[in-house]
C-alpha cells in the first residue's frame, strides 16, 4: 500500500543540520575573511613603518653630507651654477649639472647654486651677503635637501635707507620629494 509521508521529527532533523552546517561554514568563511584582513593591515603597517625608518636614516645621512659640503669654500667648488632657477626633477640631477660625493658606500649628488648677491643684505662683518642654495640627492632615493644659505660677498653698497644684518650660514632648509 501507499503510504504518505507526514512530516515528523526524522524528516525535520535533517532539514536543521543542512541549515546549521551552512551557517557554520558562512561563520567560519567570516573569521577566514577578518584573519587574512588582518593580516593585511599588519603587513602593510610593517611596510609602511619601514619606508619611515628609511626616510629617516636618508634624512640624516643627508644632513652630514651638507655639513660637510658647507665646511667647504664655495669658490673651490665645479659644479658652482649661477642663476640656475630649474625646477626641481629626476633629470635635474643628471650627470652633467650635478658632482658626486661618495660616503660609506653611498652616493649622493649635489649642486650648487649661486642665486644673487644682496648688497643690502649684509653679514654682520658689514659685507654683501652672497645668497646660495646647495640641493643633494641620495643617488637611489627621491629625496632631496635643499639648503639656503649666505656667504660673505664683495661688500657691495646698499642704495636703500634699511641694511638687514645677518649672520653668516644657514639660513633655511628643506626636504623635498619627487
């Protein structure tokens, strides 16, 4: 004889243990999903913390090398440019308008800029000041230094009522990415 199958308990066991196995697979998808997000966002902060401490390491090597470049005379210098106003690219620093300084296995390269003479701009000697800009880049970073600095000049007359006195040195400086 045919027998009709009424819905008990048999048939609605295996209808929640579909559902359930279905909603643990989903729950265990979510916490896969959240875990290599997280795994993510741990990597890319270790990246970029090391880009940080690259960044910073470059500054400082950078520094040193303008100290030493500063200690210099100017006059001495061959790769002296006198109203070099270029914008500032990768191929500003070709081989051609720049000069290289080699430091622990490192090269960097620099150029001076020799921008005015100020006649009322005056060291404290009572000289014209002589305005210069002196940029280095790491060879392999886009990093740049760029520093303004001041240099006792001809001791050319000031034609206007005010005379700024300075010292001789540093006047600014500043990092700049490309």
């Amino acid at each position: 004889m045919f027998r009709f199958r009424e819905p008990g308990i048999h048939n609605q066991k295996y209808s929640m243990s579909g559902q359930a196995l279905l909603i643990i697979l989903i729950i265990l998808m979510l916490i896969s999903i959240l875990t290599l997000s997280q795994y993510q966002q741990l990597w890319l902060h270790l990246k970029a913390q090391n880009e940080r401490q690259q960044n910073y390491k470059t500054r400082e090597e950078l520094r040193i090398i303008a100290l030493q470049l500063i200690s210099r005379p100017i006059g001495s210098m061959k790769c002296l440019k006198t109203g070099w106003n270029s914008p500032y690219t990768k191929s500003f620093f070709s081989t051609e308008n720049t000069c290289f300084i080699k430091e622990n296995n490192a090269a960097y390269l620099y150029i001076w800029e020799k921008i005015s003479e100020e006649s009322c701009l005056q060291i404290k000697s009572g000289r014209s000041g002589v305005l210069y800009r002196l940029s280095i880049k790491k060879s392999l970073r886009n990093l740049i230094l760029q520093i303004h600095l001041v240099r006792e000049g001809k001791g050319l007359p000031c034609t206007m009522p005010h005379v700024r006195k300075i010292s001789n040195g540093i006047l600014s400086w500043q990092f700049i990415s490309l």
